[in-house]
C-alpha cells in the first residue's frame, strides 16, 4: 500500500511546516507550557491557514477532506515540536452536526476559524473512570425544567470553555445515561483548576453542577443515548491523540539524529558508538510503524473498512513507542535533557500523561483484544 502524500495533502503539510519554520514558536510553547497558558496565538495561525476546517463538511464552510490530510497536517505540526494536543476540539464538528440541535451546532460551528477553545465532553468523575457504571451526577425533572446535579472531574480545557457537554444519568430511572449541552455561564456551576504533569498548555479541571436549571432543549442527541454517542467518538478521540504521539516521536527523534552526530566524547560523534546506534535502530523501527499504521488506519476510514479495535490499538502501541523514542531522546542527549530548558522535557511530560486521558493503556488493550479475537468467532 502506499502512503506518500498527494500532491494536495502534500501542499497542505508544506503550508504548515513553513509556518512552523519560525524559531520564535519554540519559546512560546515553552512560555505557554511554564504559565499553562493556550497557546491562542499559534492556533489561530494553524486555523489561519485552515486546518480547523480540513474536517468540517463543505456545506458548513470546510474544505471536506478526509482523515489522511488530517495525519497529513499533524505529522507536520508534530514533526516540529508544536503541541498538537491541543487541538482536539478542531476536528470534531461530526459530533455536533450529527446529534447536535441547530442552535446547538450553530454555538460550536461560531468558533471556526478563531481558534478558540469552545467545548468539551464531560463524562469522567471521581468515582468514574474507566468505568461508568458508578457516575452519580443525576438529572431531575421539575416543573419543566431538568435540574443537574454533580460533579465532573479531570476535564480537559474545563476552566475556559464556553460549553460542555455533560453525561448524566435519570435520577428516576439510573439505567438511563444522557448528555446536556450546558452553557458554561449558567448559575450553580463551579470550576477549580487541577495541576498537570504535562499537556499544561491545556487546562484541566474539577467542576461542580449543583442544580444547575437546564430545558428540554439542552438535550444533547436523544435521552438515553449517552453511551452510544460516546462509543461512536471514541474512535476519533483515540486516533488523534496516536497522532499527537507520533508527532512528537518523529520531533524527538530528528532533534537526537542531529545531536548525535555532532555530540564529540572520546574522539567520535556519539553516533558512532554501537550502543546509542542500537538506539536509533529500535526508535526508527517504531517510527516507521507509526506512520504506517496511522496512515493505513486514515486510508481505511477514509474508504469505509475501518475496524472497531483500530484506533484503541493505535493509541495503545503509539503512546507506548512514543514513550519509548523520547526515552531513548533523553538518555542520548543526556544531561542537555534533564537540565536546561528543552523541548524533550516538554514531550516526556506529555506523552506520560497520554497513557491516561482518552482512556488508559489498559482500556485500549481490552477494547483492541476483544475485537482482534471477534474477528475469529463464529
Ligand atoms: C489529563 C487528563 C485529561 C482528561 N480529560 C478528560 C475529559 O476531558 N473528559 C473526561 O470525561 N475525562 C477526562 N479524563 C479522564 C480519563 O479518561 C480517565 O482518567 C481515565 O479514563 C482513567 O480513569 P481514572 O483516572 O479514574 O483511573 P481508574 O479508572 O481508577 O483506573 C486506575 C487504573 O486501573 C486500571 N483499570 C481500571 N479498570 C480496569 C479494568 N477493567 N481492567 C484492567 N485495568 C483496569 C486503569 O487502566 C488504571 O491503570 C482525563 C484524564 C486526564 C489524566
């Protein structure tokens, strides 16, 4: 099979790996990084040059394209060090203009082209996880109106976005799981910032519904579908965050190719040694299957053959050889990494976190076990 680019997704990559040849934007993302600040000024210029739009359906404005330009522009982004975590709510219009009321998709689709943070799913708690059978934030019906009431925690961008939509369950009848679309302005809701290991340049927050007033038409899809919605986005949530890994992987990597060969201990370039050859070896083998499951992954989702267990194995083995190629970066560039200032520590603190949020290692092992061994059931 082949994954070279077309001459389209080609140009499109070239646009945002000149943008990213700017040595200005390293230091931002280090400012952005060290204050846990959005980086609001790159984001606008990658939605500048229409990456928010590569998704987004032609109808609505977009350029309508498919999952492999998506990889496409962020294997250059990433290559270059910029934080393409977070841009996960740039591609997800699907969501909202499938299940999402007008007026509820008009609110997301506003924020096109500002790069602004707009909204996120909120589904987590502190007594659920990976699981969600315990999630005790509930829905009441009175009087004509639904009251919510609960808490959320760990929610990425919770402190800035403008919506959220929150999966709560029927307090007459717990069975029944079902997603608000809340405006974040609404009376009774609190939010207080969590600290980070890495992913600072987004924030994360634990944030208090107590009987916030909501209307029918906040709903957001159908009662009782909460579940459902959720299992049809996991895919894509899963297969960027991979990306995001294997962009910082192909960045880590480049930068300790260099250094390598120009690093002199005992008469050589470090590169000549076996032991850091070794190395190199075993990160570009697991580059390599990077790429090529991404892109595999993109043409099959592109042409309708995707699997149910794809993106969970992606995420799965990209956050572990990513894991792998920016340890390895570190122990080659020594104590240039541990000291300092350098992007890798950046990217170490990063993809640690990865292993976690949008679901951990372990969830994508039993989701991708399950369906590689269907494949052979009777
Ligand atoms: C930075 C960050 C951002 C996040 N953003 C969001 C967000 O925006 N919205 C949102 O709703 N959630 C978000 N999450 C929550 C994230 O999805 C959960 O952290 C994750 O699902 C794990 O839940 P937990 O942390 O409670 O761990 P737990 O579920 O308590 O798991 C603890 C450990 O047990 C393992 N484990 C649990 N169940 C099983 C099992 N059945 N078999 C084997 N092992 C198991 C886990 O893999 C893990 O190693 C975010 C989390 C982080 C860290």
């Amino acid at each position: 099979m082949d994954f070279s680019l077309t001459e389209d997704q080609q140009l499109i990559a070239d646009g945002f790996a000149e943008l990213m040849n700017d040595d200005s934007w390293e230091p931002y993302f280090r400012e952005c990084d060290d204050k846990h600040e959005y980086p609001q000024r790159w984001v606008k210029s990658i939605c500048d040059l229409g990456f928010d739009r590569i998704l987004l359906p032609e109808e609505y404005d977009g350029l309508g394209l498919d999952w492999s330009t998506l990889a496409a522009a962020y294997e250059a982004l990433g290559r270059a060090g910029a934080p393409t975590y977070i841009l996960y709510q740039l591609s997800g219009w699907d969501t909202f203009i499938r299940e999402g009321s007008d007026e509820q998709r008009d609110a997301i689709l506003s924020s096109v082209g500002t790069g602004n943070q707009i909204v996120n799913f909120a589904m987590t708690e502190p007594s659920a996880g990976s699981s969600w059978n315990d999630m005790r934030t509930t829905y009441t019906r009175k009087d004509g109106k639904i009251y919510l009431q609960g808490q959320k925690t760990f929610q990425t961008s919770g402190m800035h976005v403008p919506y959220m939509v929150v999966m709560a369950r029927n307090s007459e009848d717990m069975s029944v799981y079902t997603e608000f679309f809340v405006d974040m302005s609404s009376k009774g809701i609190k939010r207080e910032p969590l600290n980070k290991l890495g992913l600072r340049m987004d924030s994360c927050a634990v944030i208090y519904f107590d009987n916030v007033e909501l209307e029918e038409k906040d709903i957001f899809g159908t009662e009782g579908n909460a579940f459902m919605r959720g299992v049809q986005d996991f895919d894509q949530e899963r297969f960027l965050v991979a990306l995001s890994n294997y962009g910082t992987a192909y960045c880590a990597y480049e930068d300790t190719a260099k250094h390598a060969n120009e690093r002199v201990q005992g008469t050589k370039p470090i590169a000549a040694y076996q032991l850091i050859q070794e190395k190199f070896c075993n990160m570009k083998i697991a580059l390599t299957n990077m790429r090529n499951m991404l892109f595999e992954i993109a043409y099959k989702h592109d042409h309708g053959t995707m699997g149910r267990g794809d993106c969970s194995m992606a995420k799965y083995y990209c956050s572990q050889a990513s894991s792998m190629i920016v340890d390895n970066a570190v122990q080659i560039f020594s104590g240039v990494a541990v000291t300092g200032e350098h992007r890798l520590q950046r990217f170490y603190r990063d993809i640690r976190v990865d292993h976690i949020s949008g679901g951990t290692d372990e969830m994508m092992i039993l989701t991708a076990g399950k369906q590689a061994l269907r494949e052979y059931r009777k």
